[in-house]
C-alpha cells in the first residue's frame, strides 16, 4: 500500500522565555562552517497508550517551549553570510499530521525512503530554520515523532542530547537540561577560503536495511581478529570488523559494475574509507558529553592495493583503527587554528584530483542513548534512521534488544543491485519483514 501523510495543522513553537539580549548572536564554529547543509533526522515510533494523540501533541508542544529556552539557538534563525545564529527566538515548525495506515504497517519496514516523509523537512533543503518537528498519528493511535535538527551546528550525539533531554524534562527530570554552547570559542570561525560542503549530497541514491543479529556479528569479528594484521592487537571491535567487512561487500559490487561496462583499473582509481569519530574526549582538556556542536571529524584511510584485491579486506581493520588514533591533541590543537587546516584540507584535495576518487563513508550510532526518548507514555517501539541523502555510505545502529546491529546502506542503483545480491553479504545480513 501506498503511505499516505495528510498535514492537518502547523504551527510554531517559540521559546517560553525570551532569549536574553546578551545571547542573542550565537556564532558558528570553524567545524560548523566545514560541516555540510542537510539535516540530521530520526523517527520515534510509539504504540499506543493511555495518552490521546492531542494530549501527546499538547505535551510535546509546552515541553519544547520550555527546552527552547536552553537551546535557543534552535529557534533563531541562521545567518549563513555572517556565520552566526540570530537568537531571536522566531521558534519551531511543529507540524501534525494523518497517516493512512496502522503503525504495524510500517514498523521494521527494510525502505528508508518510505520514512522521509514523516519527517518536517527535505533533509537536503537546509534553509535558516535549524529544528522541526512532525508528529505523526496512525489509524492505529500509535504515533511517529519525526525530529530534524541542521547538521550545520550540531552532530549527531548532540541530536540525541537534545532529543533525550527533551525526554526526561517531559518526565520532570528538569535537571538534565545541560546545554553547554561554546563550539565558537574552542574552533573560531574563520572568513577566507571556504570551500562548498554541498558537494557530497546525492538524490540519485537509493537506501536499504539490513539486520545482522549478534552471532553473525561475533562471527564477523572473530573472522578479522584471525587474520594476520591483527597478531598481538586487540580484538577489533563491532563497528571496526563490521565496516571492514561490508567494505569488501561495497568493493565487490562497484567492482562488478565497473567490469561489466568495461572499466575497472584500480591503480589509477583513489580508494577513501572515512569513519566519523566524536572529538569531545579527546580535546585537551576534553569537554563534557553534553556538550551541543559539531564535535566529530571524519578520519581518511586510502587502502592500499592489496587491501583492495583482497576479498575481504582484512588489512583495513587495523589501518582504520591507525587514522582514527591520529585523531589526537596535536591533530585537535591545529584544528583549532582554521586557517593552517583549511590548507591541509586542500593540499589532500589537490593529490586526490589526479585520479577517479571512490569514497565511501561510515557512521556508528551504536552505544548511543537512542531508545532513552520516553516523553512520558513509555519508550519507543522502535527508532530508526530514513534515508539520507548521501552515496556509499553505511550507518550502523543498535538493535533495541541488543540483539544485533541495523545496517542502513545508501547506494547508487546499480552499486545496490550489486550489493543486495551479494552472497557473502547475505551470509551475514538479512532483510528484515515487519
């Protein structure tokens, strides 16, 4: 059946107190302003309760009021000329709306794409408004929570502090809102030679997830902790034996592609896997979990050709977890200084000109506080990731039973045609059926 969402109001939400004068120009930071124009979206799905869709939407709506008045640069609105956020607390779209179907006819569904449209915002239209949200209800009084927040000034562990904080304010737990907002003052944003950060957002993509329960995981990384790179290191971990391991999957498919229509030749292609890493911890000193920004660099490993003609690219585990290690005080402390990292950035632009660039990019929620969000009507029935808007990339999340770990894969069509036919894949990963 086709899903069906009919907008049936639409109103905004503006902070219950207004926003001092002496807060009233947030500025963005050097890695906001090097951080790219989409938003950072998820969908929170609840059965049905004692709660009526309008108390939830009356609940929803004071509590965010009131969050507002601690992340208030939320409700101002961006001024992209001037990297800063004029505080003045114009507010947040809240959008509610009518879903032809039950919540079952949804929940697990393996089609991202299918959930864009419970969402507030096209995540690629990213305008001056920095949060939206979109409640969903269903034939069934089940309810989807549709939350969109500008990855220009936040990562994703700060969607998830923000949301969660949210949360236990709903549930009277008043003293976890903890907004720390000084990203400026630690990365200084800088004036002079930016560079266009829309460059990696793709439509022509399509998105699938995969399952991979927690034995086939185990399986995985005890398959890469054999091989012999990995002799006297530490075991890798899910996220690092996982990624190497769809890697080789995401190899073999462009691969097979690129032989088909007659043009692999891997020596004069340039491979790049990147892993986000959050930087909050690492800083010296570091600054607290909770604090709301983009905290999070992207490493660059280039895989040699052996790795790449190996079928499972086993030597990646151990090179991946070497980039991620770079990513120390030193490595943060030129960070800090705009201009001398602008100028890296564009020296590895220039080497990476010389060929055909085949990047591919990995991003782990796993061990986040996801399942966390009960606004007082109990936790979600499941949370999940729609499609973003992206190419070759791979986001990892928990199960909510820990069973396992979902894999949300976003590929061009004939890369995915590849991919889902993989039988080595399909040893490990299945579709999942709602």
């Amino acid at each position: 059946m086709t899903v069906q969402v009919e907008i049936v109001s639409t109103e905004t939400i503006k902070p219950s107190s207004p926003t001092p004068e002496h807060l009233r120009r947030y500025s963005l930071a050097f890695l906001d302003q090097v951080t790219v124009d989409v938003y950072n979206p998820m969908v929170y799905f609840y059965t049905a309760g004692s709660a009526s869709p309008a108390e939830i939407a009356d609940h929803l709506k004071k509590s965010l009021s009131d969050v507002l008045t601690h992340y208030y640069p939320l409700a101002g609105r961006v001024n992209y000329g001037e990297f800063f956020i004029d505080c003045n607390d114009d507010g947040v779209p809240f959008i509610e709306t009518r879903v032809n179907c039950r919540l079952s006819d949804v929940m697990n569904t393996p089609f991202p794409s299918e959930l864009n449209k419970f969402l507030p915002f096209e995540l690629d239209e990213l305008d001056e408004i920095s949060m939206g949200v979109q409640l969903n209800v269903f034939e069934c009084g089940g309810v989807g929570v549709g939350i969109c927040v500008s990855h220009k000034i936040s990562d994703a562990l700060s969607f998830f502090i923000v949301v969660n904080g949210w949360a236990a304010y709903c549930r009277g737990e008043k003293e976890a809102l903890r907004a720390h907002l000084s990203s400026a003052e630690l990365f200084p944003p800088t004036k002079t030679g930016l560079y266009d950060t829309r460059t990696s957002i793709v439509r022509q993509r399509v998105a699938k997830r995969y399952e991979i329960d927690a034995a086939n995981v185990e399986n995985i990384r005890a398959k890469y902790a054999e091989c012999p790179d990995m002799e006297n290191q530490r075991k890798p971990s899910r996220v690092e034996a996982l990624s190497a391991f769809i890697y080789s999957r995401f190899i073999a498919a462009i691969k097979a592609v690129s032989i088909e229509n007659g043009i692999w030749e891997s020596e004069k292609k340039i491979f790049l896997v990147c892993h986000a890493v959050n930087i909050r911890s690492r800083l010296d000193p570091p600054i607290p979990d909770y604090a709301f920004g983009n905290y999070y660099r992207s490493t660059f490993a280039v895989p040699s050709e052996e790795i790449i003609n190996d079928d499972y690219c086993y030597g990646l585990v151990k090179q991946a977890r070497e980039e991620i290690g770079k990513i120390d005080k030193d490595y943060l402390n030129r960070l800090q200084e705009s201009s001398k990292f602008l100028d890296y950035m564009k020296m590895a632009a220039a080497q990476f000109s010389t060929g055909e660039l085949i990047s591919c990019s990995f991003t782990s929620l796993c061990r986040m506080p996801i399942y966390d969000v009960d606004f007082g009507w109990g936790k979600p029935a499941w949370i999940t990731s729609p499609a973003l808007t992206f190419k070759n990339l791979f986001v990892f999340i928990d199960k909510k039973d820990g069973n396992g770990v979902d894999v949300y894969v976003h590929l061009k069509q004939e890369h995915m045609n590849k991919f889902e036919a993989d039988q080595e894949f399909l040893k490990y990963a299945k579709l999942p059926s709602n």
